[in-house]
C-alpha cells in the first residue's frame, strides 16, 4: 500500500491548500446556497434544506 500511494502525485497545490484551510463567512455560506436552484439536491430531497437551515 505504501508504493502505491507513494506514487500518487498531489494535485493541490500549497497555495490551494492555503486557502481551503482559511475559515470561511456566514456570508459566503449564505451567498453559496441561494445561487444554487432551490430543487438540487444529491438525492430525493422535498425541502430547500439550505433556506430552511439558514432560517434556524
């Protein structure tokens, strides 16, 4: 198992990692959820957990 993953080479970069470790805002969260289309989701889904969420 060590050779294997020794020979995966990693594809995110420093500075990406950087910025994925930053916290992020309640705004960015807020802003992110309401582009998406009310009815997406991964699954069967009958509620637009993301507003409802936001509401609590």
């Amino acid at each position: 198992m060590v050779r294997i993953l020794n020979e995966v080479r990693p594809v995110i970069t420093s500075a990406m990692n950087d910025r994925l470790l930053q916290a992020f805002m309640r705004e960015e969260v807020e802003d992110t959820l309401f582009q998406m289309f009310p009815t997406k989701a991964p699954g069967h889904d009958d509620s637009e957990w993301g507003r409802e969420c936001l509401r609590v």
